[in-house]
C-alpha cells in the first residue's frame, strides 16, 4: 500500500474515532472555529446539570476513565461555582456509566473529599452494579456513605429534602 493511502485511511480512522467519542458541539480537540464545534467545557455532555436552591443534580456523561476524569472533575466545579444560589447537596446521577477504571475511582474520590472537605454533601443516584463495585473497591462508597446511593434519583431528591433547612426545599 502506498504511504499516501495508509495516511488517508489512517486520518480517515481517526476521524470516525474522534466523530463517536466527541459528537458535534462537544469538544473535540480537533475541532476549529470554522467547524462551528465548540470547545467549552460548558458544552461537554457530561457537565449537563440542574439547580434547585442548595442541590445540584449532575448527569455523568458517560464511561468513567483516566483519560476523561480530569474533565469530569473541571465540569462538576465549574457548574458549582456557577450555580446561584450555591449548592450545598450534590446528587450525581450516574444513569449513563457502565464503567468505571481504577484511576477514574482514585480521582473520583479524591474529587469527593475534597469538596466534603468545603462543606458539601454528595450522594450518587442509578448507579450500576458493575460500576458501584469497583467504586467500593476505590473506596468511594466508604467516602460517601453506603446509604447515599439511591436507586432512583427522585430518592435523593427526597432524602435530600428531608435533611434541607425548612424553606430551602421549596
């Protein structure tokens, strides 16, 4: 084969790769402002999120691994610093993970006492068996608190109102 046609194929493979791990408007590091793909973090899927006074439900994006975490963890602070009024209560709805690494769950936890360490409660929502293990195994869910994983995410919508001060809730 000609080297010409292997790097085509070669750019053409890479391409495809980028296309299905940064769909369009997500952050492709190959993106450039003629291709109208943006990269803000804002428009990373995993940094979707909603704010209700003093909670925060923030969507995991996707698969937890060492090449995304340190985005994960810039999205998660971000939307915090942005949310008015500030939120006190962090529910990850982790819906979307199927899998997460032994460096994701390092960081993760690392992430986790660290924002503890500024006040704020965290409590995951849906997640997955073969995702809750390794994050046992990582010492996560002794960080957290075995009691803070919920089936459903309305579940730590209502433990979180039910440890709220009277007013903030509403």
């Amino acid at each position: 084969m000609r080297p010409e046609r292997r790097r085509a194929l070669s750019r053409g493979r890479r391409r495809a790769r980028n296309q299905s791990l940064f769909p369009r408007g997500t952050g492709s590091s190959n993106a450039s402002p003629s291709s109208g793909e943006s990269r803000e973090l804002a428009d990373w899927p995993a940094y979707k999120a909603l704010t209700f006074p003093g909670l925060l439900i923030w969507y995991a994006g996707g698969d937890l691994f060492f090449a995304i975490i340190g985005y994960l963890d810039a999205g998660l602070k971000a939307v915090l610093a942005a949310a008015c009024p500030p939120a006190n209560h962090v529910l990850a709805d982790a819906d979307s993970v199927n899998f997460i690494d032994a460096s994701a769950s390092d960081a993760l936890l690392n992430s986790i006492k660290q924002l503890q360490s500024q006040g704020l409660a965290i409590a995951f929502a849906r997640v997955r068996d073969e995702v809750r293990e390794p994050m046992r195994l990582g010492g996560v869910e002794a960080a957290v608190g075995s009691t803070n994983f919920y089936e459903r995410a309305t579940d730590g919508v209502r433990a979180w109102r039910g440890h709220c001060p009277r007013g903030a809730a509403e």
